[in-house]
C-alpha cells in the first residue's frame, strides 16, 4: 500500500450570489484532491492522509467527520482550540468561471507550524511514500514558516519521500510575483512531481507555452511534469518523453472551481498504483470533466467514478 499525505487548508465554503441564495459547504484545494483521491483510489492500494489544523468549533468538528466518511485519515489533523477554519465566497459568471473573496487572515491552518502538536506530525512526514502540497499550502504561511516547511520537505526528499506539487498560483495570497517566485525556486529542485496549470505559469513566470513551462521545471530539476491546459486535456513529460493526453468533452460546464484539483486526484490514484503517464492523464481529464458538470467544489460522492 503507497500512504500520501496532503497538507494545506480546508475552509469553509459559501457559494451563490451575494445577498441571495447561499450554498454553505467547505473546500481548499489540498482538501479536495485528498477527498476526491480518497474516493476514486482502492483503500486496499492508497492510504490518503491530510494534514492541517482546525478549530474546536462545530464546524470544524463536522467538516473533520465528514473526511473520516470519505475515507481520508486524519490522525495529523490538529485541533487549535483558539481559532477557527477559515472563509471563503465563490461568485459564478454565466460560463461557470468563478470568483473568490477569502477571510483566512487568522485561520487555524495559516499557524499550522506553531501549534504544539506539529512537532508529533513533523516527525511522520519522513515516514509516507509521497506528500503532496500547494503554491496555497505554501502561500496561507507566515514567511518563516514557510521557509521552515520547504527545509523539512527536502530533507524528506533526500530520505526518498517524493514531493508532489501543484503550483496554483493565487496573486492575492502572495505579496509579489518576486515572492512566490523564490518560494517557489526554493522548493522546486526537491519536487518528483509536478502538476501545473498552464494560465498559472505563464502568470507567475510569463511561459509563452507548456512546452517553456516543461523546460523551465526540468532544469529546476523536476522529474516529472504535468502541465494541466483546461479543455484541451494535458502535457507530461519526463526527461525526453512528452505525452499529449486529449481533454474530455463536456456539453455543459456548472463550476470549474476545483477542476484542477480533481484532474490532480485523478491522475494521483492510478500513478500511486503504477499506472503509466498516458492512463494517469486519462483518469485525472475524466475525474476532471465529472466535476465541472455539477456545482461546489465537493460534488456529491456517488458521482466520483474512474472507470478503466
């Protein structure tokens, strides 16, 4: 069995239109790769871990049992007794595009690091196959946090831990593009796996196309790269092997808020079983194009299908 474990933060979820119809629910984009990969990965093949800190709250309570029903271990979820998940609001256009506005300033996982417990959780990342974490994940840290949580990833790395990540650039959540960039540079020599989105790079990075983006990380020293490119499916490559995996079609696009994530999901349940590129592409274009046909960024799990 290959143990991962996904760290980052779940918060809760409203999404409708302001001063009307309101769907309350949670989400973060480490969260719900971890419960769509929770649910798509035989339990017999992939232990799916999550690492994070919630509040004492009601909330937090209820959103921590529901991972548990989605078959996501929480042994390393921290429980910080002073603060409280943090916020967000999704406003939809008429294409299913969306926009967020957050209140996560003093979120229980933004102090992850400093709760007393993470030493315990420190001590047991050296011991999962992979960890998989976020440009958010990294972004929601104090500065010396930050810096803290990428020395302990590569000293993972270099014990063989492979380090799984998705760039998901968030310009909000970053003081400057310099910032994040040599956040960024500081992890990327240590990362096995890279699962990019295309609008995301050429943001932070001005690729003019996948293929800057693919030569960029491989002389980062990334192994493996996945440039995510929306309804046009996805580029891998690795070392001199480049695989162009065509994307699902979808007569009619709801909500596109966690395509990326589930396309992650997806692609982690069969690469975590040894599948090939091109089948892991597959399954993650699938998985992708199942979500953004209903609306949230958690659909409902009767939903979550890989067939093949």
């Amino acid at each position: 069995m290959k143990t991962i474990a996904l760290l980052g933060e779940c918060m809760i979820e409203l999404n409708g239109q302001p001063f009307g119809d309101m769907r309350q629910t949670y989400g973060g984009d480490s969260l719900n790769t971890a419960t769509y990969l929770a649910r798509v990965a035989p339990p017999d093949a992939v232990r799916v871990h999550y690492l994070t800190a919630l509040g004492d709250d009601p909330l937090s309570r209820g959103m921590k049992a529901r991972w548990q029903a989605d078959g996501i271990d929480t042994r390393h979820v921290l429980t910080d007794p002073a603060r409280q998940p943090g916020l967000y609001l999704i406003q939809l256009d008429a294409t299913g595009e969306r926009t967020f506005l957050y209140w996560r300033n003093q979120s229980a996982a933004r102090y992850l690091l400093q709760h007393p417990g993470w030493p315990q959780v420190d001590a047991a990342l050296a011991g999962f196959d992979a960890i998989y974490l976020s440009g958010i994940s990294l972004a929601i840290l104090p500065p010396a946090d930050r810096e803290r949580l990428i020395d302990r990833l590569a000293a993972c790395a270099a014990q063989g831990v492979q380090i799984h990540f998705d760039g998901n650039y968030r310009p909000a959540l970053w003081q400057s593009r310099d910032e994040t960039r040599a956040a960024y540079a500081r992890l990327l020599p240590h990362v096995h796996l890279a699962l990019m989105t295309d609008d995301d790079e050429r943001a932070l990075w001005d690729d003019a196309d996948a293929d800057a983006t693919i030569a960029r990380l491989q002389a980062a020293g990334v192994a493996k790269i996945v440039v995510k490119c929306g309804a046009d499916g996805a580029l891998y490559a690795a070392g001199g092997e480049r695989i162009a995996v065509k994307g699902e079609t979808v007569a009619r696009v709801v909500d596109t808020t966690s395509a990326g994530d589930a396309f992650n999901a997806g692609y982690l349940a069969r690469y975590l079983q040894g599948a090939e590129p091109e089948a892991c592409c597959r399954a993650g274009n699938r998985l992708a194009a199942t979500v953004i046909q209903h609306k949230g960024a958690i659909i409902p799990a009767e939903y979550c299908r890989l067939e093949g």
